[in-house]
C-alpha cells in the first residue's frame, strides 16, 4: 500500500508501523488512523510477520491530533472536522461539516468511534504489539501507545492526556484497564504528563529505558517473542484480551467517545477552540495546561431543585 501518515517495514518476522508527520510531531490526520488499521491487517495477512512495533519518526512518538487543523483553523473542514463553535463531525467523518449548523453527536460519535477502533486494531491483532515510546505520546497519541500490548518508553520520554482538563475525554479508555481507578483518576483529573520512569513505576507502561537503549531493548523483546508460533502468540492474547472483553472494554469505549464529544461542545470546550482560534493552540493549551482556573466564565451551574451543586 502507498502510505501517506505512516511507514510500513518487514525485517525477519518484525514487522514496523513508523507514525511518519515528524513536522507535526507525528500528529493524528485524517488518513492516520485508517493507516494504522491498514497497516495492522497487512501484518496480520503475511505469515512470515510474529511480531508488530509501532513508533514515531524523528523526536516524537505522537503528540495527538493536529490542533493546528482541528482546532487552530476556523470554520468548518470537509472530513476532518474535530468540534467547532456551532458543531462538526469528529476527523475522518465524511462530506462537509458546515458552521452554522447545530452539533450532531452522532456524527461526531461516527468519526471519533471509528478512530477509535482503528487504534484498537493494535490491541486486537492476532500478533502482539509493541509500542516503542521514543518522544512525546500526549493525548490521542497516549492513546495509541496503550492500544499496544506492550508499552516501553525511553526515560526522557512523556505520556499524559493533558485535554481531559478541557476539551477530550480518552476515547479508548485504556488508562483504567493499565492503571486501575485510582491511579486512572489521578492520570485524568490532572491532565499532567509524566516520564517514563514514573509511568513504568505506576504500571501504566512496561518499562522505560535510556533513549540510548531503546531501540535495543525493543529488538531483544520482539525477537524473543517472534520465535515464538504464530497459533500460540494468537492464543495467548486472543485468552488475555477476553478478560477485558468480560469487563466491558467495548461499552465503556462508547461512553467514553460520546463523552469525548462533550467535552469539545461544552461551555469551556467552546472557550478552548475560540481561544485556539484567536491566539493558536499553543497559546490556548498554555492556559488551559497552566494551573489557573480554566475559561473562568464560561461555566454554567449545575442545579438541582433550584439550588446549585
């Protein structure tokens, strides 16, 4: 296939997925996730595959969805509308998103939904999946990391989903099923963003490593497991992944991108993208990351008969 967002390579049984916008620090387009998938089912369609690593080109592994695109640039955009003031289908959603029309959560829900399950295709491939953390994996890309089966960061390496203070809720929902609901909750009432050796620490990742021995270590764990068969690497994570299955992995994903939606049309939401609009991203993520109280203003109180909570 000819990929325009990622690399595709085969050395021996390893397969590689390089997320390939280093301009961008690898950030999510809208050919990105399809690619993924794409890529995932190439690997799973040529036998002599074991084993699929997935990294970053260049300094980062992904810095989550090009906010330059979705939430610096006014307006509507044909397929690739990520929220807007009045409204817009999630990326990837097809035909156009017009401005002056009222927000469809199912349209949103459509495009974010399919996002969503193209990053799971690293989790329910029938080889294991290796992240290789070599830079930032913020937001949606922390959400790629840990579609993975295993995760391992470079120590200089961060990883964190700072929108879940303002304008994102996780659409995998992979944090509680790595770190349980505490540490989960500690991960996403901050938004903060961690390096690897406290990520491994807290279990949300395998391990971390010097940058140095990164690629090394990689190599050594995709080589001990691609001696392994094909059948018994398929058996052994199709048994594991039903254990999640069980728990209601695929429910609370749902929840999880319609409230992913939510979050980008709610009062502070609507404040984050005018405020991309008007002073960039960069500006708008600087106060919403900072510590003040984010879009002091914009909120609306929550009542309950008559009184505000």
């Amino acid at each position: 296939m000819d990929y325009r967002s990622i690399a595709y390579a085969v050395d021996g049984r390893v397969a590689t997925i390089t997320l390939n916008r280093p301009h961008r620090m690898n950030a999510i387009d809208g050919a990105m996730p399809r690619e993924i998938a794409a890529a995932v089912s190439q690997a799973n369609a040529d036998d002599g595959v074991h084993v699929i690593v997935l990294t970053g080109a260049g300094e980062g592994f992904c810095g989550g969805y090009d906010l330059v695109e979705y939430a610096q640039t006014p307006g509507a955009r044909p397929g690739s509308q990520l929220g807007g003031r009045q409204g817009g289908a999630g990326p990837a959603a097809e035909g156009n998103a017009p401005a002056d029309l009222p927000w469809d959560p199912m349209a949103d829900f459509y495009g974010m939904y399919r996002n969503t399950q193209d990053f799971m295709s690293l989790w329910r491939s029938y080889k294991p999946t290796i992240a290789k953390v070599n830079g930032p994996a913020v937001a949606g890309g922390s959400d790629i990391a840990l579609c993975c089966d295993l995760v391992v960061m470079a120590d200089e390496a961060r990883i964190g989903y700072p929108p879940a203070r303002v304008w994102g809720c996780p659409t995998t929902a992979m944090w509680i099923y790595r770190l349980g609901a505490e540490k989960a909750k500690r991960m996403l009432f901050t938004g903060d963003l961690i390096y690897g050796p406290e990520a491994a620490e807290m279990g949300l990742v395998l391990e971390s490593v010097p940058r140095a021995r990164l690629d090394a270590r990689v190599a050594e764990l995709a080589a001990r497991m691609a001696g392994v068969p094909r059948n018994q690497l398929m058996m052994q994570k199709l048994m594991i992944n039903q254990a999640y299955e069980n728990m209601g992995l695929a429910s609370t994903q749902m929840t999880a991108t319609l409230f992913d939606g939510v979050t980008r049309h709610s009062p502070e939401g609507v404040w984050f993208k005018q405020r991309a609009e008007d002073a960039g991203f960069k500006q708008a993520i600087k106060e919403r990351d900072g510590g003040d109280p984010i879009a002091e203003g914009w909120s609306r109180p929550f009542s309950r008969g008559g009184g505000t909570v």
